[in-house]
C-alpha cells in the first residue's frame, strides 16, 4: 500500500496546483466602463467632453477601439475620424477619450448622455465586461487560430451622463475675514505626521478645446535682447532684468513635484519665504542662507484633516507688509485609508 500511496500524493498534489494555475485564469476579466466626464463649453455652441475609460478588471485591455459616439441632436466634430484607438488599458488604469460636439441649443442646465461603443481583444476566460460583451472572434473570417489561442475580440458600450459645471461666479475684491482667526505663539512641539501620501483620485479631466488667447496681444512686438551679464548673479545694463542674490537651498529628495513658490518681503527684515510641495525654506538675511521646515505642525501647533500637504502659494502685499501664505491639507481618511472628506485651505 505504502508503494502505491507515494505516486497517488505527488498526483495528487500536482492536480490542486494545474487546478490553481486553471481557475487564476479562468477568473481572470476586463472591465471597461466610464468614470467622471469632464465637460466644458466653447464658443456657446461647442460641447467639450473628456470621458475617461477605465478598466476596472484584473487584466489588460489590449487594442481597444472606438468604434462610434452618439450625442442626440448633435455633431461629432472631433474626433473627424472614427474608429480611434486607445491602446492598451491595464488593470486598474484609465485612458481618457477626448470629445467635442457642435449642439445649436446648448443648454448648461441640461444632462447629456453619450454613448459610447468600442471593441477590444483579451482572453476569454470568465465574464469580461460591464454590460454588452460580444465574442466576435468568427468576425471577418478570422477564427480563434488566426488572434492566438484563447485570444478573442469583444465589443462594449456603454451610455454615460455629461453635467456642465456651474459658471464661475467671477472674482471680487475681499474686505474681511469670515473664519476663525489665531496667532500663533510657535515653535511648536513636533507633532507626528501622517504619510505623505498625494494620491490623485479619478477626478473629472479637463476637456481639451481650440487654442485662444486669454489675454491681448502685446502693443508693441520685442525682439530678444542680449542680457550681456558679465557675472551671475549680476543686473542686466539696462535693468530689464536682475538677479540680486542667487543661493542653491538644495530641495528635500521625494518622489513629489517641487510645485516652487517663493517671495522677499522687500524691506529691512529680509524676509524671505519659499515653498514646496511638502515643506518651507524661510530666510531672514535676504536669501544668503535658508532653514528648512518640513513638519509644519511647529509652525502651527496642530495636525488638521489629513496632515498638512501640498501647493503652498506665498505672495507678498507691500500695502501692509506682510507675507500672505496659502497652504492646503490633505483629505482626512477613515482606518481603512478611505477619504472622508475634502481638501481644505488655510491661509496664513
């Protein structure tokens, strides 16, 4: 018994592992379907829609084309030709589909629907995509053998919502401050602080339109001029252009983009501020040498939301000397990492 009890092990142990190699396959799906549009309107008559596609399975989407987009009651202008690839999507990942339509009565209250069909090769194990899923590997003549074995062509559409965003309220002049005010008696004790986490979520994209000119033209054209600087730093001999004081401050090594922004007080306390995305470097013998700071909590004595963040903005307002500071927070988040709220501002 012992001698036939051995091979009927190692059989059997071989069995469970082509049988875990067979079901990861067979589990194995694309789906493709939409996230948030981004939408704007040009011209009052041109719809503009960025309409991310994602694959929201566990296996590449490889080929993927758009076959047709339907608007009710308007004209595809862009793009002019359809089908239109997309590539490859990979698990998890998006690839955004940029769209304009000519609609004559465009109305920014109003919902549009868009719909959308495509097709895309992937293996056919399992169920592979939200909604309309046709196994077209027999199309054209071209059977399985032709795509590659357990290779086959699909098809998916899907119909998806387009909101225009509210028209901006324009821009005003602010006299007074409605929130909460606090001095700050810092340093502060170093507070421990979150991971410096940015990750972005699948917000809308931004819609690509027509080049235009947001500002007018110059009045008068320029032709590039020599700065015929015999030093660095130096002042250009006309004074178009100075530099006072030029100090390598050295960054802090991150995977984060720096996002610089950086202002001098211009008076007597040789103040000067410069940020990044995730710390400060202030300077108070007008930029000759800098201290970094990279936990603002000892400037402010506190953790709000998610810990201090990202795209500081610093200006200067010589009409009351200070130094104006804008400083955003990241999203606070459950124990599982799950946002439960907004980014804010706080303004220094």
């Amino acid at each position: 018994m012992s001698t036939i009890g051995v091979p009927i092990a190692r059989l059997s142990h071989q069995l469970v592992f082509l049988l875990f190699i067979w079901s990861t396959h067979a589990f194995a799906t694309v789906s493709l379907g939409p996230t948030l549009p981004g939408a704007a309107v040009q011209n009052s008559t041109v719809l503009l829609v960025a309409l991310p596609i994602k694959n929201f399975g566990d296996t590449d989407a490889s080929n993927v084309v758009i076959r047709d987009v339907v608007l009710l009651g308007a004209h595809l202008e862009s793009p002019a030709r359809l089908p239109v690839s997309l590539g490859t999507i990979a698990s998890g990942e998006r690839e955004v589909l940029n769209l304009s339509f000519i609609v004559r009565k465009l109305d920014p209250a109003k919902t549009y629907r868009v719909l959308v069909q495509g097709r895309y090769d992937g293996r056919t194990f399992g169920r592979t995509h939200r909604g309309n899923d046709r196994d077209d590997r027999h199309e054209n003549g071209k059977d399985e053998d032709e795509r590659g074995k357990g290779e086959h062509g699909h098809e998916f559409h899907f119909v998806v919502d387009v909101q225009l965003p509210p028209p901006a309220p324009g821009s005003d002049t602010s006299s007074s401050n409605t929130g909460p005010t606090r001095a700050t008696q810092g340093p502060y004790p170093l507070l421990p602080q979150p991971p410096q986490t940015e990750n972005n979520e699948d917000r809308a994209p931004t819609p690509i339109g027509s080049p235009s000119f947001l500002f007018p033209h110059t009045a008068t054209g320029t032709s590039p001029q020599a700065l015929q600087l015999t030093s660095y730093p130096g002042a250009s001999p006309d004074g178009a252009v100075g530099f006072i004081i030029n100090t390598n401050a050295n960054g802090i090594a991150d995977r984060f983009p720096p996002d610089p922004s950086a202002v001098g007080s211009g008076t007597s306390s040789n103040l000067v501020l410069a940020t990044a995305n995730l710390y400060l470097k202030y300077s108070t013998d007008g930029g000759s040498t800098f201290t970094t700071v990279s936990n603002l909590s000892t400037v402010f004595g506190d953790q709000p939301d998610g810990g201090y963040c990202c795209d500081q903005v610093v200006h200067y307002i010589p009409s009351i000397d200070r130094v104006v500071w804008l400083i955003q927070t990241n999203q606070p988040k459950d124990s599982a990492g799950k946002p439960t709220g907004g980014n804010r501002l706080r303004i220094a």
